[in-house]
C-alpha cells in the first residue's frame, strides 16, 4: 500500500495557513498598483565578489529571484549561473571586464552537479566568504528534482506518468538500507556547511518563500546581507511594507500562479511507501540529532547550525504528520 505525501499545493495551503489569524485575505493591490521604488542608484567604491548560492535542485525559485535581485540592486543579470559559460563568461565572472560587481550571487548545484576545477574552496579569491544556500523539505524535493530532470532532458510536458515516479521513487528514494536520494540531499548541505574558507551566512528553505510572514522576513534578510557586502541595495532594508510588496511581485506570484495550475491541469500527490515514509523521518531526525550535537560542541560547530537544526526538526516534524495522517 502507497501513502501519499503531500504536494506543493498542500504545502501552499500550509503556508498560507500558518499566518491565519481569521482575518481578511491580504489585499496586496497596492504592490501592484502603487509598487515600492527605489531610491537614487548607489555608488560602489570597490570591486565585490559574488555570493555563492548552492542550489538544491529545484528548491529555488529562480527567475522570480533573479527578477528581484536585479531591481534590488539595480544590477543587470546580478543572478548567474555557475554552469552557464561562453567564451566571455566564466565561473560567474565576465573576462576583461572592469564592473565593480560582476554578480551578486552565483548559483552552483555542486557537489550533485561537479563543477569544472578548481572547486569551489580553491576559488575563494573570487567569491563572498559568506554563502547562501538553499533547502527543500525532502518529502517535496524528490518528485520535484525528478519532474524536472524529466522536463529538461526528456521534453516531459505536464506532469511524469505516475508509474514513472514510482520507478524513479523505488531506485533512487529506495529504503533505509539505500536510499541514494537522501544521501545526495544530506552531502549537499554537509559539504557546503563545512567548506573553508567559507560559513554558510543564510539557510534560505523553499518552504519559506511560500509563508506570507516568513516570505518576506526572509527576501528583507537577503538584502540586508547583500548591503551589508558592499553591493548596491537600492531600497530601504529596515522598511518591512517594501520587501512584502518586492516578495509578492517577484516570489509569491509566480510560485502560486505555478501551483494553481498544477491544481488545474489535476496533478496527482507522489506516493512513498510507509517504509520509505518511516525512512525520510527517522534520517532527517538523525540529520538534525547530529546537528545539535555538533553546535554544542566547540570545535564542531558552524555558523547558522540553529537555523539549520531549526528547518531539519521542522521537515522531520511534516513526515511524522504524514504518517500519522495515513495511520
């Protein structure tokens, strides 16, 4: 017998449930009608290096963020791609070009996508100390890494045949004894946690961008960090009605108007087994056990271990819901 986890749509329903005081909905006409705007464009004295942004694949809501970014900062293409290179650009750097900020972050998906030597702590020259990385509840990142794996290599149009991400589901989820699927997902956070010379500066979850309070709080941090670094901002990072409205425009409506017609086009719920349920719980609790240990002990310890420990117990926490619920 299958159980089900939960889609992106019930996840946009627990989003936007999470900050439900029984109020109205939010009216946000005005950040349409009325948009925030920046202020005069910022002046850069030096020469800043780009963030690395390691990606989860398909944690990430791309172009609404790279829309955002640029008008953040006023910065053309200010988001870039590790991977996507000519013979002008490189490594997320434009060769012979004297710009100030030749990006403000580089996203890399490294280590599930190997990138081209050197790696990336040999490249620190070239880069921000600090890195932004990005995270998705499991439950919901395997079918979507799988759906867009099949979208870009296989010209997949709508939604994967059930039967295939029950295929993909079995070899590459698989069970406790092997599961390739958590392990990638958990070398992906643990490498980047703990590369010299670099600390992780933002744990930026999928599930975030969709919350109406945390969406926000977490685009208003974003641009905190990126002023702070010496980029261009060209909005005031204290003015929390700003970054509501920069949030809705560039985030929340693309993913919700993606998700409404996913829920139109009638997608069906993945299903994982309750061994492979059980399995996800357990090694994200034992993900998130090792984590609080290793914050508490002085030589182990990284920067933004709380926030990360916090995200783990919350993605162990919607796989014990899940199963209770198919109990």
């Amino acid at each position: 017998v299958d159980n089900t986890a939960s889609t992106s749509a019930e996840l946009q329903e627990r989003a936007l449930d999470s900050t439900d005081t029984g109020s109205e909905p939010e009216d946000y006409s005005r950040c349409i009608n009325n948009p925030p705007q920046p202020a005069l464009p910022h002046t850069v004295d030096s020469a800043v290096e780009p963030f690395w942004l390691p990606a989860y694949p398909s944690s990430f809501p791309m172009l609404g963020y790279s829309s955002f970014v640029e008008e953040l900062t006023g910065v053309l293409k200010a988001a870039k791609s590790y991977y996507r290179q000519s013979p002008m650009l490189k490594r997320c750097h434009t060769r012979g070009s004297a710009a100030k900020v030749q990006a403000v972050t580089c996203e890399i998906v490294h280590p599930i996508v190997p990138c081209q030597r050197p790696h990336p702590s040999h490249q620190a020259a070239n880069f921000a100390k600090k890195v932004l990385l990005t995270t998705r509840d499991p439950m919901t990142a395997f079918p979507a890494v799988h759906q867009s794996k099949a979208e870009a290599y296989h010209g997949q149009v709508g939604q994967v045949e059930k039967e295939k991400w029950i295929q993909f589901r079995d070899q590459y989820v698989g069970s406790s004894e092997d599961s390739h699927m958590m392990s990638e997902w958990k070398k992906f956070i643990m490498e980047w946690r703990g590369m010299n010379p670099y600390h992780i500066a933002l744990y930026m979850p999928w599930e975030y961008w969709l919350d109406k309070k945390q969406g926000p709080a977490l685009t208003k941090r974003l641009a905190t960090l990126i002023k702070d670094e010496g980029f261009p901002v060209l909005f005031n990072v204290d003015d929390d009605a700003t970054f509501e409205c920069l949030w809705y425009r560039h985030i929340y409506e693309g993913i919700m108007a993606e998700e409404k017609k996913k829920i139109d086009d009638g997608w069906y719920e993945p299903e994982y087994t309750p061994e492979q349920l059980e399995m996800i719980a357990s090694e994200v609790e034992k993900f998130a056990a090792e984590i609080e240990e290793m914050m508490n002990d002085e030589d182990k310890k990284r920067p933004g271990d709380g926030h990360l420990h916090q995200i783990l117990v919350g993605y162990a926490k919607h796989a014990r819901d899940v199963i209770s619920e198919k109990s």
